[in-house]
C-alpha cells in the first residue's frame, strides 16, 4: 500500500455542488435538507479511520429521514462522477494525488477509478465524501466490492490514514516447480507488531489477491532478466547473482520498502538454489490455448444434429 495525503475538500463543498446539479427542485431540496447529516458523517468518519475503527461506521439504506440510498449513489454516479458535470473536477483532483498514476492499493497498475474505502451501496452518506474516495485501479475497485468489515483486523489499508510500522512485511519465497523458478508471495511483519497490524497487511493482500498480481509480474520480471541473469552466473556464478539481485532489491526498497519488486529479490537474494541453478531453469512465457481443438468437439456436435 502506498500512502496518499487526504484530500482538503470538505464533504459539505463537494455534496453542495453536486446537489446544486441536480435537475428536480423536490429532490434538490430533499438533499439539502440531509447536508447535516453528510457532514456528521464525515466528521465520524474522520475520527475512526485514524484509529482503524471504520468497522463500527453504521451501515445504513437512507440519509436522514430525507434521502434514499439510491439517490445518493445517483449523486455520485450522475454528477460528481459524469463527465459535463460542474461538479466533475472536484472527482477529477481525486485521482491526481496519485504519484504516477499508480493504484495506491496494489502499488502496480494504473489509476483509472475513484473507489469507494466504505461502499456507497451500504454507506451512503459518504457516496460523495472526499475521504472515503480513494484513488484505484479498476481491478482493485472491482476486487473489493462491497467490502464491509466486521472487525478491525478485516480492514484494508487505507491510503489517506494507515501508515504501517517501517518495517519490511511483504516477502516472497522462490519454489521449485518442476525444476523451474516459481515466486509466493505473503504477508510476514516482524514479530514485534501489534497482532491488529499484522493481521491487517495480511488481509489487504488477501481481500485485494494482491499474492497471485504479484506472482504473475515477478514470473515476467524473470523472464524480461532472464538473459542478464544468465549472463551473471556464467561469468561469476552464483556470487555473482546473488549479488545483483541484493543490489537491484536495495534500490527497489529504497524506492518502496514493500514493493512487490522488493520482496522478489529479496527472495532470490535468499534463495541459494535459484542462485546456484534454478536461475539457468528460468523460460520465456510461452502461449497456451485453454480449450483442446481436437476433433471431440465436432463429433459431439454432429452426434447431437443426428439425434434431433
């Protein structure tokens, strides 16, 4: 996870603007007559997440005694977030605190969504608050869907309040598969960490599935050094190797200590076998097609015209 400054919009700003859009007078009236509580929500808000107690946030179908739920996620949906709305680029300066355009969540693929950190499905009140609307990939976003924890250890990392101890928690392993190099990725803090701590960087990989993203880009990123790495051992064995990956691993944690680049070299780096051997074992990605073109496929298609 990577940390972002809270955004300094205030709730009551950004909802304003978006209420003001709205077409019909009833429901424009309607939202103003809730602002009250958008604001109260922000404000609880605001005083959980720092002490990483957004699961007690009460999850709710309405605003007030005013607004339902679907209307405010037609809010978000039909004007913070649409293109021509005057209130488009309060939704657009969200996503620009991002450094790079890197999804803060996985630390990997690009930014192209707001994602909600409390649903706006199951907590409304916050559909167009500017702290709960986080910088993401859309395959994050779509990852954790309605997540509702239930418990402080379920929470993911929140960019804008969570900075977890400077300490290395993110590790990969190298496995022999088949004679060829395989990185695992997991979550492993020091023994020293609060136990909430711990289980939290441990539910983030998990409920994003960030272990199986980062598997699949270390098993490229073999591939891509592949030649240079060879090289390496046929010039100075597996010394030779280990020390490049210690170099390369001391540049990606300068850059982000819990990289997924980090820790992959931080396990060749431990990994004698890779070094000695398994780094000559390493292939270039070759396509497979998933289904067997075998001529099965027209004989039971044939077979099933012949009984009609």
């Amino acid at each position: 996870m990577r940390k972002l400054p809270r955004p300094p919009l205030k709730a009551q700003g950004v909802f304003g603007v978006c209420a003001l859009s709205v077409q019909s007078i009833e429901l424009k009236t309607r939202l103003f007559g809730a602002i009250s509580e958008v604001t109260s929500a922000e404000q609880q808000y605001a005083t959980l997440a720092p002490v990483a107690s957004l699961h007690q946030f009460p999850a709710k179908d309405h605003v007030g005694d005013w607004v339902m739920g679907e209307e405010m996620e037609t809010l978000y949906t039909g004007t913070l977030a649409r293109l021509e709305s005057t209130a488009r680029p309060y939704y657009d300066a969200i996503p620009a605190s991002a450094p790079n355009d890197i999804c803060p969540y996985c630390g990997q693929r690009t930014v192209d969504s707001l994602d909600h950190y409390l649903p706006k499905s199951l907590y409304p009140a916050l559909a167009v608050t500017p702290i709960n609307l986080v910088p993401a990939c859309s395959a994050c976003n779509k990852t954790k869907l309605d997540f509702q924890p239930t418990d402080a250890k379920e929470l993911i990392l929140h960019p804008y309040y969570d900075d977890a101890p400077k300490d290395i928690w993110l590790k990969a392993r190298v496995l022999d598969v088949g004679g060829r190099p395989v990185l695992e990725y997991f979550a492993d803090p020091p023994s020293t960490w609060p136990t909430l701590w711990a289980s939290r960087v441990g539910a983030h990989l998990d409920t994003l599935k960030l272990p199986t993203l980062y598997a699949l880009h270390a098993a490229e990123e073999l591939v891509n050094n592949r030649q240079s790495l060879q090289k390496l051992h046929h010039s100075g064995g597996a010394a030779e190797v280990k020390a490049h990956c210690r170099e390369v691993q001391d540049s990606r944690q300068a850059a982000y200590l819990n990289s997924w680049q980090a820790a992959c070299y931080g396990a060749l780096v431990d990994s004698d076998w890779f070094c000695a051997s398994g780094v000559l074992a390493i292939e270039a990605s070759k396509p497979v097609w998933p289904i067997d073109p075998s001529e099965k496929i027209d004989a039971l298609v044939m077979g099933q015209i012949a009984a009609l």
